[in-house]
C-alpha cells in the first residue's frame, strides 16, 4: 500500500511487533526509533488528557498531543473525547510522573507529511470508516488522518445515505482523487473500485431470480438495484416504494445496450443488505490512470473517471 506503514488506526493493535514492546528495554528503543505503536483508550480525564493501556501498562497523552489542530482549534474538542474505548497510534515522547508520555498528534503530522509527498491520485488505499454524515463518509487513511469519500463517489448506483453502503468501523479500499498540498487535504473515490457495467453483469445470468433493493420509481418502471454499480429496470408496478426489498426475475442481459431486464416476483419483508463486501469489490490495490464504467450511452454520455487529468 502507498500509505507506507502509517497504517489506519486499530490495524497494526495486535501485531506481534506491537506486543513485542513489552519491557523497558523495548520502549526505551521504540522511543528512540520513534517506532509508531498503538495501545487503547481507557479514559479521557477532566482535562481532556488521554489514558491509554499499552499492553499492560500506562501511558499519557496529552491534550495538545491527542490530535492534530486541537490546539489551534481546528480540531473540534469531540475529536479527543471520541477516542474512549478506542484504538490510538502513537509515539512515545517521554516520561514522568511514574508513566509513559505519548503522542498521538506528532504521529498523525509524520503520516500527513508522508501522504501529502506520495500519494497520488489513483492511488489505491485501504482505510477505516470513522463516522457518516449525509453527504459522504469519513475515513481514517492513516494513524487518524481523515479523508472524505463524497456520497456521490461511494457507488454507481444512487444511495440516499452513506449508512448504506458502509458501518463505523469497516475497513474499506478507496482510490485518491486528489492530493491539495495546500490545504492539505486528501479526497477519496470508491465507485471505480466496484467494477465496471459489464464485470457486474457477469455475475447474472437470465433465469435467475434474485434480491435486490428499489433505487428509483419512474412512469416508465422501478430500477432494482443487484449490486453496488448494476441495476436493472422492471415495470412498473404499485406499492413498492424506494428502498423496499424485492425479489426480481432475470428477464434479460443485453451487454450492447448496457440493459437488464426484470421482473419484480413479490415483495421482501426485509431489503438485503447493501453494505459493502470484500467480494464486491473488483480492484484492491495498484494505480489507476482512468477507469470507464461503461460505453457511450443512447446520448453520448460515458461514466469514467480520469485521475490526474484526461490523456
């Protein structure tokens, strides 16, 4: 992975090189090498310090050390507060008052820097969903740095919230979209990830009846969703509103026309799932330079996106 070894948060928790540092001796190397290590947070203090347990013993870290622009306030205080209960990456900076003086902050600049030299966009990346706001997801790309894969660019087909596609906690692939120096920011893209028209239809075959979730009710007929970037169309048919769970005949699969034809068999108490799987996804590592979802359609419009610019 481009990240290098600033890994998202709760990755590198129960390693073997994480719970080697076990002695003195260990951390007084670890602090040396200035070797990033994780523990858990067991308690944020009335000073908004952090209490973390590192395997088996003690550490703190300091408010201005708990995350990056807490002290500048660009950093919301709920950003420390959060970490409760959590895992925390860290370097040791320290020590006094009979415990270890860690910093989460120091790190979190140390893999920003890294980024901000090395990524590219169509970098593909591994990352962990960190919370959900209705216009994307937050993303934790390494040691607590956050990225933002917009809603529009979770899938091909439409979601009306990211709690649809994802949970707080997963871990997750997304490609770079752009990297601003700048502002220092990193945006995500994730759609391209999932296949492309012709790779998704090629789990289907006509004939078969299977699940899928209602994304839009038109005059002309309902489009079902069967996976994240493929739909199909059925007739119309009353009653079903967006969102329901249907079970759905295979009509036909027309590859020229980009079409799939359904027939909606009956209604679904429950809608499947429409999370994320390590299955659905079809790129997991590597460069992109461009990625076409499919042909021109019946009006000349190509979904695709080109990373760093169209060649």
């Amino acid at each position: 992975m481009p990240q290098g070894h600033f890994l998202p948060e709760g990755t590198r928790l129960n390693t073997p090189e994480n719970r080697a540092v076990s002695t003195r001796a260990a951390m007084e190397k670890a602090a040396e090498e200035q070797r990033i290590l994780e523990g858990v947070v067991t308690m944020c203090d009335a000073s908004h310090n952090l209490i973390v347990d590192f395997n088996g013993m003690t550490g703190l870290i300091p408010r201005s050390e708990a995350a990056m622009g807490v002290e500048s306030g660009e950093t919301k205080e709920i950003a420390v507060l959060s970490r409760v209960g959590k895992p925390v990456c860290f370097q040791i900076i320290g020590e006094g008052a009979g415990q270890y003086l860690f910093s989460r902050a120091r790190v979190q600049r140390r893999a920003l820097h890294h980024f901000l030299q090395h990524l590219a966009p169509g970098d593909v990346v591994q990352a962990r969903v960190t919370h959900l706001e209705p216009f994307g997801a937050f993303v934790d790309v390494g040691c607590g740095v956050t990225s933002l894969i917009g809603i529009e660019h979770i899938s091909v087909s439409r979601i009306s919230h990211p709690a649809e596609r994802f949970a707080v906690g997963q871990m997750v692939y997304a490609a770079v979209g752009s990297v601003d120096p700048i502002r220092a920011r990193i945006s995500l893209t994730h759609r391209e990830l999932l296949g492309t028209w012709l790779e998704n239809a090629s789990r289907f075959a006509p004939g078969e009846t299977v699940s899928g979730i209602v994304r839009g009710n038109e005059d002309y007929g309902i489009f079902v969703e069967l996976a994240p970037n493929l739909s199909g169309l059925a007739e119309r048919k009353e009653g079903i509103p967006d969102g329901a769970g249907v079970s759905v005949y295979i009509k036909s699969i027309i590859p020229d026309k980009m079409k799939v034809k359904l027939i909606v068999i009956d209604t679904l108490e429950q809608a499947p799932s429409a999370l994320i799987r390590p299955e659905d996804y079809r790129i997991t590592g590597g460069h992109l330079e461009h990625w076409r979802y499919s042909p021109p359609d019946k009006n000349g419009k190509i979904t695709e996106t080109w990373f760093g610019g169209q060649s």
